[in-house]
C-alpha cells in the first residue's frame, strides 16, 4: 500500500510534467516557448522544494545559484572571441573554456552545488527569520558581485548568442530527472533524517540527528539542482543578464513553491506549472486576445491578487491535502490535547 | 571635519531607517508576523502627499495619516486569516500582498515617478562650524526619538500596551485571561500606522520622488536591521535599523571609490557575521535561545 502511494508521488508529477511538454510540442511557435519556460520555471522550483520543502527553513537565496549557474553554463558555451568582446578582462581560464550542450549544463550544476555547499557551511547553523535574512544576504552579495566584477563574467552587460539548446526534449528530461533525484532524496535515510528534523528539532537531535550536516546536503543537491535550473534556463533564453536571476525571479519561484504547497513535490510541481500558465495567459491577455483585452499593468494585479488569495485563505498550498500524513481524526485529537501549546508556541 | 562630517551622515540615514525598522518591529512583536507590506504604507503615505501638494499643509498631513493609517487597518484585515499559519507562509503572503499594491501603483501612476515635494525649507542645511546639517536629519533624529519614547511609554505604562505585551508573549494565555486580542492587534496596526506616516514624512522631505517601489527599497534595509538588532524588544529592533542605516553610510564613505560598487556585498557580508555570531540580534542581551524552526 505505501509502495504504491510512495510510486504514485513521483509518478504524479512526472506525468503532469510530462502532458505539458506534450501539450506544449503541439502547440504553435510562440506557445511553445511559454511551455519550455514553464517546464524550466518547475526545474527551478523543484530545485527550492529539496532544501525549503524538506527543511522547513525558507531560502530567499536559491536564485543566487540559479544566477551562477546560468552565467557558468553560459560563458562556457559561448566562443572566446565574443566573450572577450563583452567582457575583455575575463580570467583566461573562463574565456578560453569552450565546452558542449550537456557538459555546459553538468557544469552548471557542479558551479551551483560548490557555491551552495561553500555558503551553507557557515549558514546551514541559522534557523527561522535569521536564516531568511541570510539567505536573502547571499543573493544581494552574488548579485553586486557578478555585476560588478567583470573578471568572472559579463557585468552589468549582457551575455548573448548563448545556443539554444533547451528544446522541449531538453526542458523535460531535466525537469523530469530534477523529480527523480528530489523524490529519491526525500524518501532517502538523509532525506527522513531532515524532515524528522524539520517536524521536531528537538526530538531529532535527541534522537542523533545532525541537524547541521543533513541541511547542509539539501542545501548542496538543491543549489547543484538550481545551478542546473539556471543552465537550462539560459539555453532556453539565449541570453542572460544579471537582472534576470534577482529579486523578481526569487520572489516568483518562492511564490510558486508556496502556491502549490511547500511540504510535497506535488505543490512544487502544480505550483510552478499553473503560476507560469496563468503569468503567460495574462501576458497574452494584455496583448488582446479571443476579445479579452486587459489595460496593461493587469497582470501583475491579477497575479498579486490570486498569490495573496490563495497564500491567505489555503496557507499550507493548493495540495496541502494530497500528501497529509494518514491520522485518524480520533488520533489527531488525542496527540493535540497532550500538547496543547504545540500550535502556538510553534507559530 | 570630515569624519565628522560622515557621522552627521551616517546619522541621518540611519533614523530614517530606525523610524521603519520601529513599525515593522511593532507588527513583529505582537502577531509575530513579519510585514513586508510596511514599505507599502510609506508608498501610499507619499502618493497622499503627491497628490495634496497644491492644497495647505495642515490639509496634506492630516490626509497623509489619514492614508496610512487606513492602508494599515486594512492590512490587519487582510492578514486575518494568518494567525494560525506557519511564519513561512506568512513571510511570503505579505511578500504578496506588497508586491500586489506595487502592482496597482504602478497601473495607476507609472514607473516615471511623480514629485511630492513637501516643507523644501527642511532640506536646506545649516552650518554649524564647518558642518553642514540638514534640518530634516534633525527633525527625523527627534521625531524618531519622540515616537520611540511614546511607544515605550504606551506599551510599558498603559492597559492597552499591557494587554499587547502580554499578546505578544503568550497569545493563548493573554486570550484565555480576557485580553482582548483582536482589539490588541487592531490597536497594533493603527500605531504601525501613525509610525510609518511619520516616517514617510520625513522621507519625502528627501527624497521627494515617489515610485511605486518607494517604500519597497526601505523596508529592505530596515528589515535586515530589525533582524540584526533583534526582533523581540522594540528598542534593539529599533537600534539594528538604525545600526545598518548607519553602517551602510560609514562604509560607503571609507571604501576606496573603486571598491564602492561592492558597498552592498560588504554590508551583507557584515550582516551575515553579525548573524552567526549572534543570531537573536546584536542588541539584545546574550541568553541561549532554543530557535524553533
């Protein structure tokens, strides 16, 4: 039976994943870019569920691997007579590197991971707002740093002429292979560890439970797996600012993590793929399609509006419900009357 | 001089981001909701006075508390619902809701910016041997000074400031003891309210041009200085805004100017240091906490 329910947790998403991309193949050219974005969008998110969904510690800082893996899996991609022409002072090392499609992407997630790892040493000790606030410290630091030094990369410019690489076959095997290591990650002995952690600190650590080293290896896999994100990402754009992988993207992943629900790949999954839709949907709507034409500006509205709807009136996500610990309602009564403050005090 | 100079700075920078701190401390303390919709009060604050400029100044200020206050109670409406959910949900639904009302400011006025020149005569600075001191860093020195004092004073010295006290220790306990808790939340706000009318006021005298973003960009700062002094009292919340105000323009004056661009990463990394170090703030006083995740 648990079997059963644990296979229909991956097979669920993947599938869902899986009808996009289908959906997406058939769809006409302009279409199908908003699909690949979206599929790269679940990547990127999927990425956030493995350390925030299985920590319960929120990162505002996971775009800042997403950023060096972009620009990682970008700058190795591009010849070194057009680097040098954006950036003429980049270490030879970077500009001289000039590698494949896949091996840019393994890159990507090798860069994401190291910088997850390097940062989570000293952070991975915080919890709570003080982690938040960190974290969200990291992506201000990775962001004046790539911005400013133009040794490491382009700087305020813009790199371009990136290959396109990231076709519907690409997006999807890479959104499909992040479920796969994210579900396998959760249902590992490192994953119980820190989700036994994140329901009770105390009683993990009780029970020996290194708290510290099992957020430090959901910090690395989920940066290696947001590096990744960032590669496919700008395979799929082309090209790449600094700007791109800052505060909208943080605030929008963060968003559709939530949306969907933190606790489960499920959330991560719907949350990503139905936030993506609806911004591209809007985005059409403002343009004037199928007699729907919204003044610009309406998007971000509509948008703001259902975020706040559903983050104040179902706070735990729309599938909060599909993956909640089987508990008779009996049971649950009993196990809330010896702790009667658990709820508050948590809060 | 000069160093002198830099303190009188780094002095005004970091009360206007002390008055922030204080009101996103207040919301902290009693819902133990972090509200990043604060920057939004001060936005809606000064497209108030963008939009009174011609009519007299009583006239604008009046309509000016009038505003925030109202965007504050709704606020207290709008995150009703919350009370119960985990402080991860909450964080990112105010997120939301700031970033919503960004949204419908710049539907209504554009990115452009619009002027709301308010009291110019408090931008001019006066010379006091050989420094030059703006009016506005010393109204928001004693504004800022009077509001904290008042809000001590009203949360140590009254009913109502008993009652949120106790709200904000024991939400449960202060309930179940008659403490109305509600009335508490909703009195928590108004003064949220009045704070950060204050504060947008001093604001606007300097930097008068309102984007829809214009109160985002303070509460940024403010809140990493809310965290970094230590969100349980008001006063260490209070002295941590006023702390990376302050830090923040010390340091940009002291690095060398080709290292300036990298201002931001050396306050964050500071940020960082002081939060490992200590992480339940740097003025608050050294006691083993159990962090609850």
């Amino acid at each position: 039976m648990s079997r059963v329910r644990g296979i229909s947790e991956l097979a669920g998403p993947v599938l869902l994943l899986a009808l996009v991309a289908l959906a997406g193949s058939v769809a006409s050219r302009s279409v199908a870019l908003e699909f690949r974005s979206a599929l790269v969008s679940a990547t990127i998110v999927i990425a956030l569920y493995v350390f925030v969904g299985n920590s319960g510690v929120v990162s505002f800082g996971h775009v800042s691997f997403v950023a060096v893996g972009a620009f990682a899996a970008g700058l190795v991609s591009v010849p070194e007579a057009l680097k040098l022409s954006v950036s003429p002072e980049l270490y030879p090392f970077i500009a001289r590197a000039e590698v494949g499609n896949a091996a840019s992407l393994a890159i990507a997630a090798a860069v994401g991971g190291v910088y997850a790892f390097l940062v989570g040493v000293p952070l991975m000790r915080l919890s709570g707002l003080a982690a938040g606030i960190a974290t969200f410290a990291v992506l201000e630091i990775t962001h004046n740093v790539l911005r400013n030094w133009p040794r490491i990369g382009p700087g305020a410019k813009t790199l371009s002429l990136v290959p396109e690489t990231s076709g519907f076959l690409q997006v999807t095997i890479g959104a499909v292979a992040v479920a796969v290591i994210a579900f396998a990650y959760q249902r590992s002995r490192p994953g119980r560890l820190l989700r036994a952690a994140r329901e009770d600190p105390a009683a993990a650590q009780g029970s020996g439970v290194n708290i510290h080293r099992q957020r430090l290896v959901a910090f690395t896999l989920s940066g290696a797996l947001a590096g990744f994100g960032g590669g496919l990402l700008v395979h799929l754009l082309g090209s790449i600012t600094t700007e791109q992988v800052y505060l909208d993207l943080t605030f929008i992943t963060l968003a559709m993590l939530i949306i969907g629900g933190v606790s489960s790949l499920w959330g991560a999954v719907v949350g990503a793929l139905l936030v993506s839709g609806l911004n591209s949907f809007l985005a059409e709507a403002e343009k004037g399609i199928g007699g729907l034409d919204l003044p610009t500006g309406a998007r971000l509205v509509t948008l703001g509006t259902l975020m706040a709807a559903v983050l104040l009136f179902r706070p735990g996500g729309i599938v909060s419900r599909a993956q909640a610990p089987r508990v008779s309602p009996a049971l649950a009564r009993r196990l809330a009357s010896l702790r009667p403050f658990a709820r508050e005090r948590a809060s | 001089m000069n160093a002198l100079q830099t303190v009188v700075d780094a002095v005004a920078l970091g009360s206007l981001f002390a008055l922030v701190a204080m009101g996103i401390a207040l919301i902290f303390g009693v819902m133990r909701l972090v509200n990043f919709a604060h920057g939004e009060l001060l936005t809606a604050g000064a497209y108030a006075l963008f939009l009174t400029t011609e009519l007299p100044l009583a006239v604008s200020i009046a309509v000016l508390f009038a505003t925030v206050i109202a965007f504050a109670l709704a606020t207290e409406v709008a995150v009703r619902p919350l009370r119960a959910a985990s402080p991860a949900a909450m964080l990112v639904t105010t997120f939301a809701l700031s970033f919503l009302l960004q949204s419908v400011f710049l539907l209504v006025w554009g990115s452009q910016g619009d002027n709301a020149g308010i009291l110019p005569e408090l931008n001019r600075a006066a010379d006091v041997g050989g420094l030059r001191i703006r009016w506005v860093t010393v109204a928001s020195i004693g504004v800022g000074a009077l509001l904290l004092v008042g809000t001590a004073l009203l949360l140590n010295r009254t009913t109502i400031g008993l009652e949120m006290r106790a709200a904000a220790h024991d939400f449960r306990t202060a309930r179940l003891l008659g403490v109305r808790t509600n009335r508490v939340i909703r009195f928590a706000f108004l003064l949220a309210g009045v704070l950060a009318a204050a504060a947008t006021l001093m604001l606007v005298v300097q930097r008068p041009l309102v984007t829809p973003v214009y109160g985002f960009q303070l509460v940024i700062p403010a809140l990493v200085g809310v965290v970094v002094g230590g969100l349980d009292r008001l006063t260490s919340a209070t002295l941590g805004g006023f702390a990376v105000g302050f830090g923040t323009s010390v340091l940009g004056d002291v690095l060398p100017s080709d290292g300036r661009v990298f201002l931001p990463s050396v306050v964050f990394a500071l940020v960082i240091v002081v939060l490992l170090a200590r992480p339940s703030g740097l003025f608050t006083r050294a006691r083993t906490v159990v962090e609850r995740v």
